[in-house]
C-alpha cells in the first residue's frame, strides 16, 4: 500500500512539474513574442513609406530582429522539448524560420525581396 501510495504522490508531482513547465514555457514565449513585436512595431514605424527596397542598414536591422526571434524561439522550445506535447516534440530550427517566413506579417514584407541567413546560430 505504502509503495502505490509513494507511486500516486510521484505522478501528481510529476505532472504538476509537467504543468509548471509548460506554463513557464507559454510565459517565455510570450515575452519572446511581445519583445518581437514591439521591435518590429518600431522599426516597421522608422521606414518612409514611400521606399521601395531596404538600404543596408534597414536590412540589418530587419534580419536582427527576426533572426533573435527564430533564435530565441528555437532556444526555449528545445529547452523545454520533454514537455511540449508529441506534436510540438521534434520541431526543428528550420520548422521556425519556416512558420515565420510564412505569417501574414512577412508575406508583407516580401516586396522588399529582404534574404536573411537564419540558420547560423
């Protein structure tokens, strides 16, 4: 009795380990997030809208902001991989730069024809 007992408290200890590090995980992504957005929001508002092609600056300052946010995501995702659920388990770096390359936000941006290298780490 004694030993399912010990078995019992080690599981709902265990998922509330699981469950904590899930929740740190959702906070990490959420500043991961906002930090994001807030520096694109600023860089996006230093543009003169009438250009038509980035300078070397502006792309610069384009890829850092995006290659810290697929880093950074990357980071914390394989950080915490052993308690993400399965589906979210094996997402790699390229699976990343992939959902960023893809969201609304850059198909916008794709007129400017900006090539950044986010795979070096």
């Amino acid at each position: 009795m004694k030993k399912i007992m010990a078995v019992l408290v080690l599981v709902v200890c265990s998922q509330y380990a699981v469950a904590d590090s899930l929740e740190r995980y959702a906070r990490q992504v959420e500043k991961i997030s906002t930090q994001y957005n807030t520096q694109m929001k600023s860089f996006l508002r230093s543009l003169n809208p009438q250009i038509t092609q980035f300078d070397a600056q502006q792309k610069a300052q384009y890829c850092a902001i995006v290659k810290t946010y697929v880093d950074d995501m990357y980071k914390v995702t394989d950080e915490n991989r052993s308690n993400l659920p399965p589906s979210s388990m094996s997402i790699t770096k390229q699976d990343v730069i992939n959902k960023v390359n893809n969201s609304p936000e850059m198909q916008i941006l794709k007129k400017y024809n900006i090539q950044c290298d986010l795979n070096n780490a």
